[in-house]
C-alpha cells in the first residue's frame, strides 16, 4: 500500500464519519421541525375559538356599556330634577318657616320666663358685694355658702 491509498483511505473513512454526522443531524432536525408543525397546528386550533369567544366578549361589554351610559345619563336627569325641586322648595318654604321658627322660640321664651326674672334682679342676683368689692356668682348657678 502506497501513501497515496492510506491518503484516499483516511479521506474516505473521514468523509463517512462526515456524511453519517451530518445524517444524523437531518434526522433530528426532520424530527424538531415535525414536532414544530404540530405545536403550530395545535395552537392554532386552540386560538381560533379563543379568539371568537374574546370577540363574544367584547361585543357583551360594548352591550353593557351602553346600557351603563343610558343608566348614568338618566340618573344625571334625576339629579338635576332634584337639585331643582330642593331649590324650589327651599325657595318657598323655607323663608316662611324660619319666621314662624323664630316667633314660636320667641313666644316660648317669652312664656317660660319667671316674673322675678328680670334683667336688674338677675345682674343683681349674680353678683355679691363683699366690703366694696364685687365677686362674680358661682358658676353652678346658685350662691354658695358657707
């Protein structure tokens, strides 16, 4: 055997190893890829009634949304008939009121008085003289003695 056969035997031997690598890395990525179809298949039979289930869904919103925003504008036109009325009301009853408020506290006043209530007695019964000097009465609202 000539060192060119070894020569050729080494290429070729090499060169198999090469081609059976390379084999070996087709076959896998035949495998990733085949795998890959699948997930993508699968995911896309999963997608297409998740996507129109969240379109179901969307539409249900927009459906509430107007129902709320019809709701909200109604209780917008409560409130301001409201406001209305309470001013109206206020208007007109409430002048009136607070005077025949007023007179009835007058009356009661007037009524529960004492007839020795009178405002010389009473700045006279709240203070005591003692040797000239004058000593405001106790707060309980009675003299003290003693």
């Amino acid at each position: 055997m000539t060192g060119g056969e070894v020569a050729g035997i080494l290429v070729a031997v090499f060169w198999a190893i090469l081609v059976s690598f390379l084999a070996v890395v087709l076959v896998r990525l035949a495998q990733t890829l085949r795998a890959t179809t699948r997930l993508v298949a699968e995911v896309t039979e999963q997608a297409v009634p998740l996507l129109a289930d969240a379109s179901a869904t969307v539409r249900s919103a927009q459906t509430q949304l107007d129902r709320v925003d019809a709701i909200a504008s109604d209780v917008q036109e409560v409130t301001s008939n409201a406001s209305a009325l309470s001013t109206t009301v206020a208007s007109t009853f409430g002048g009136p009121l607070v005077k025949v408020a007023a007179f009835g506290y007058g009356v009661r006043r007037a009524l529960s008085r004492d007839k020795t209530d009178r405002p010389a007695e009473r700045q006279r019964s709240r203070r005591t003289v003692i040797v000239g000097r004058t000593v405001p009465r106790a707060r309980g609202g009675r003299n003290r003695k003693g």
